[in-house]
C-alpha cells in the first residue's frame, strides 16, 4: 500500500463520493505514521490540495482526518507551501512565528511569491502571519528584512491586513528605514516607502503621531520613486475625515513652500501627486493662498494647463486655483494676464462630451468654480470680458453635464451675470431708418435689447430649459443654485414679465416640486418666487391647485420655519385660501 501506484490511487478516491473519500483520507492518516510513507503521500499530485477541500468540507469526519493529515505532512517545508498555496495557512504561520530563521525567511520569502486572492491574503493576516513578519523587519538581519517586507507589500493590498500591520507598529520600522544613511538599506528604502503608502490609506494611520511630519521631512532627502511613494501617503493621509489637525502641522512645517517648486519638475507622476496634496492643503487655508503661491507659481499652474496633455493634471491645478477666494482681484487679474480664461472655456468643450469618468468630473467641477471668480457681479467690466471669451455657452454645457456639482456652480455664475442684466438692457434705435431693435434682440423680460455678450441674459442665452430641467431631476444639490439664477428674473421692475418667461419654460410647475422635495434654503427660495408668480392671476387658474397640493402636504418643520411662515401666508392669500390658513399655522 505505500507503492507510489497504490498511494495515487488511495488520493485519487478523496474526490470520490462521501464514503469513498472518508475511508481514503483515513487510510492516509494511518499509513501517514510512517515517516517514508509521509514524504511519499505530499508527492502525489494533487493530494495536498484534495485533503484542504476535504478539511474544509461539510463531513466532520473527514474533515478532522484531514486536519490531522495536514499537521502530520506539515513537517516538509514543501507540503506547507502547497497548503498555503491551497489556502490552509496554519502551519505556514506556525514557521513564521516558531522556526528556524532560515524557515521564518522561507515562509516570507514563499509569501510574496504566492497568488493569493484579496480574501486569502485577508485570511492569512488574521490567522497570524501580519505580527511575526513586523517582527522580522524590525529587527531581523538583512535578508530576514528583505523578505518580510516583500512579504508585507504583497499582504498590504488587502485593507484588513493594512489595518493589522498599523496595530503591530509597522510604521516606525519602515520610517527608520527610509530615514537611514546606512548603504546595506538601499535595497529596502523602495518597497518600504511602497508599504507606507499602502498603509497610509488607513484611517487608523491618524493615531501614529507625527508620521506624517516625519514623511514630510523625507521628500527632499529621497530619489524620485520614494519621493513618489511619500506623496500618496500625504496624499491618503491628509484627504481622511478627521486629519484636520494633521494638515495643519503640514502647513506649519511648511509643506506648501516645500511643494511648490516640484510644478517644474519634469517627472509627471510626482507632479500630480505634489498637485493632489496642494489641493489638499489649499482647502483649509485659502485666505493665505494668494501669499503662499504669488505671481511666479500662478503663472506656473496656468501654463501646466495650457501645456500638459494629462486631464488628471490639469483638473488638479483647476482644482488648486478654485479655492483661492474669487473676492481676491489681485488674483483675478493674475490669471487673467495669464489668459486662464480661454483655456477653460476650450477645456470645458472637450469635456463635457464625456464626463462619466472621475477625472473628467473633478476637470469640469474645477472648471465651474473658477468660472464664478470671473463673473463676479460687482465688477461689470470683467463679466463682459467673460463674456466676450465665451464663457456663457461654456456655462450653459456644464448644465447638461453629469455633475451637480458642476450645474450648482455653473448656475451661481449664471445668476451672477443676470443680476447685471437689467441695468446694461436698453432699448436703442437702429442707427438706420430709426427702426426699433429686431425681435431677435428685444427681450420680452427686460423690455430692452438683449445680447447675450453684453447683457447676459438668461432668456436670450437660452438658460431657462436646461436650469429648469435640473428642478426636475433627482438631484437635489443644486436646486438653491439654479433657484437663485432663476429668481433674478423675478426682480421687482421685471417680475411679471419674468413670471411669464418661467411659466412659458414650464418652470412654475417645477419650482412648486421644489416646495415638495427641495433642502430647507431651497424651499425657502421656491417659496419667494411661488409668492410672486401667485401674484398674477393668469398663474394662480394655471397652477393654483397644485400648489394648494403641496402646500397641504407640507410638515410641521415646514409650517413653523419662521423664513417660510410668513411667505406661504402671502401664497395662501394669493390663492384665496384664508380657511387654510389657521388650520396651517
């Protein structure tokens, strides 16, 4: 029975039905306490991997024969990397944690070698193996280092293992490594700073004090690979919800100075990571912008979008700029002498045709915010310079994009330059025969002649569809935004025209809906434009009862805000529903 023949043949019945395979796997066990019959049953093909399917199969018989078969055949170092390859690591920890040192290294080594799914490193790490091999690196000698690191980068993948190693203390040992002048580390300084960054995608990575310092620190001292590794790992530190605190001590230790110079640098892949934690950064301090990056580095970033074939790149450096204050004119006119402006405008072109990826949504938000710098409403000069580079049909395609958030700023910018349009519409005579301007240019709301370059008018540009259109979408982020645009045409020496223009865009019906389904400010807004267009009877037979339907349905939240009180009396009043009103209130 111990014939090579006849051990394959007992190995092939462990496939077989119930029985067959319990009376096999039980063979085995007995013919296994003979150490040469031992080493023959692990060389059968295919035997290891059939005894783990029985171990973990449904037969409890079989499965503790199995169990028993695999502790007797893990005394061969060969049998245990076969189990470990089958997904049965018991044995493999066992080595890590209690064998020779040439074991321990053999078993890391064998790791990094494996091809293990996520689930199966997962496993790995929570039958023991992530504290041993932290063990190793901290304070084995050189190849004991080397292969527990390779091992761990290969383990790292899986966010439950990155979790465990943050507990076994894996971060001190990594950036004493990277901070070492010592030759004989030179090999490990790449995968350590890999396994950092892999690490530092954990939040668990916050409650390591003065990590992040310490890597900030490590930027300048590192080749460009490691400096690589280094910026994901500020990166995923400093985007956590909570690392606050964190990115002020960056910014104290002064981060953004030691960034800023990397924007010339020729290497792609860190320019993008030093944008990514500039932006980062930017969020919390944008009142200091201005100072921290000056005339030089603005200049820098506009000519990386004029130049850089990279969307990522370019979507980071728009990004970067819409933080700093659009109230900053010094700024404004920076970017402008820079000519920021017809770069976006030709960006958002090409964008929007396809704004289904990550990077592009990020390009076209970025692209949005900036936009409403350049149509502030206090300075008529610039929105005409916005204008006449075409930043309204620019505008106008963000609101048919995918993102709300890009619609919500697209409309702020909008309402921006509505605001304006009363005062720059003036009905003037046609220099030729005195004639009166041409139904193309007469604008039936401001009763003057529009232009959409140079009076900015929602009507004339064509902004009512596509602004009511997202009133009658699912999202809900950018109602307030598009309310305000659309409530400009609502200004007291033009609200009556104005009602009608929304009423013709089928707009009364859907800021009634916002009523309904909109945020507090949101409904708070609909409400002040439904107060008005209830004032003209035409719209109180046309949409009345459905008001009246919403405004029964309305909660008690609704009917006791102090901002929405006194307005839905007016609409109730509007629609001579005074019976409604103390029930209402």
């Amino acid at each position: 029975m111990a014939t090579p023949e006849a051990l394959s043949s007992i190995v092939k019945s462990l496939s077989k039905d119930a029985d067959e395979s319990r009376e096999a796997v039980g063979l085995l066990v007995h013919l296994s306490d003979m150490p040469k019959v031992r080493q023959k049953i692990g060389r059968v093909q295919d035997c290891i991997m059939m005894v783990v399917s029985l171990h973990n199969g449904a037969d409890l018989s079989a499965s503790q024969d199995a169990g028993k078969l695999l502790a007797a055949l893990s005394s061969n170092m060969q049998n245990v990397l076969l189990m470990a390859d089958a997904g049965y690591f018991i044995p493999l920890v066992h080595y890590l944690k209690e064998g020779s040192d040439m074991n321990k290294i053999l078993m890391a080594s064998a790791i990094s070698r494996m091809e293990l799914t996520d689930e199966m490193k997962a496993t790995l790490g929570e039958e023991g193996s992530i504290e041993p091999l932290v063990k190793m690196f901290a304070t084995g000698k050189m190849e004991a280092k080397l292969s527990a690191l390779n091992a761990i980068k290969y383990l790292s993948s899986s966010s439950k293992n990155v979790d465990r190693l943050i507990n076994s203390g894996m971060i001190s040992p990594l950036l004493q490594v990277l901070f070492s002048v010592t030759s004989v580390h030179t090999t490990l300084r790449v995968p350590a700073a890999a396994v950092l960054a892999s690490l530092a995608k954990s939040e668990f990575i916050l409650n390591r004090k003065g990590a992040a310092q310490q890597m900030l620190s490590l930027i300048n001292l590192s080749s460009p690979e490691i400096q690589f590794h280094i910026l994901n790992a500020l990166n995923s530190i400093s985007s956590h919800s909570g690392s606050e605190r964190i990115r002020a001590k960056l910014k104290e230790k002064g981060a953004i100075q030691l960034l800023l110079p990397f924007l010339v640098d020729g290497n792609l892949e860190i320019r993008i990571a030093v944008l990514s934690l500039l932006f980062n950064l930017s969020a919390d301090f944008a009142e200091e912008l201005p100072g921290q990056f000056g005339e030089t580095y603005l200049s820098i970033m506009v000519d990386l979008i004029s130049r850089s074939t990279s969307e990522m790149e370019k979507a980071a450096v728009i990004s970067i700029i819409s933080n700093i204050p659009a109230s900053d004119k010094k700024v404004t006119q920076i970017l402008m002498n820079a000519n920021l402006l017809p770069l976006l405008v030709n960006l958002t072109g090409s964008a929007v045709e396809d704004d289904t990826n990550s990077t592009r949504r990020q390009l076209l938000d970025g692209i949005a915010a900036v936009a409403i710098r350049f149509t502030v409403a206090s300075d008529k000069k610039l929105q005409r310079i916005s204008a006449s580079h075409g930043i309204i049909p620019c505008l106008l395609k963000l609101l048919s994009g995918n993102s709300i958030l890009a619609k919500s700023r697209a409309a702020t910018s909008l309402a921006q330059l509505s605001l304006n349009t009363i005062s720059l519409s003036k009905t003037k005579s046609s220099r030729w025969f005195c004639l009166p301007p041409s139904s193309e240019q007469l604008c039936e709301v401001h009763n003057g002649q529009c232009l959409v370059k140079s009076t900015f008018c929602l009507v004339k540009s064509g902004a009512l569809p596509p602004l009511i259109q997202i009133l009658e979408g699912k999202e809900r982020e950018a109602d307030e935004a598009v309310l305000n645009a659309l409530s400009t045409l609502l200004q007291d020496e033009i609200w009556e025209r104005g009602s009608d223009a929304i009423e013709q865009a089928s707009g009364i019906q859907a800021v009634i809906r916002i009523l309904k389904v909109g945020g507090t400010k949101a409904q708070e807004k609909a409400a002040w434009m439904m107060e008005r267009f209830f004032r003209l009877e035409s719209h109180r037979i046309k949409h009345g009862e459905a008001a009246r339907n919403v405004l029964i349905d309305l909660g008690p939240a609704q009917r006791g805000d102090p901002v929405l009180k006194p307005v839905i009396a007016k609409i109730l009043a509007h629609l001579q529903l005074l019976e409604m009103l103390s029930s209402f209130f």
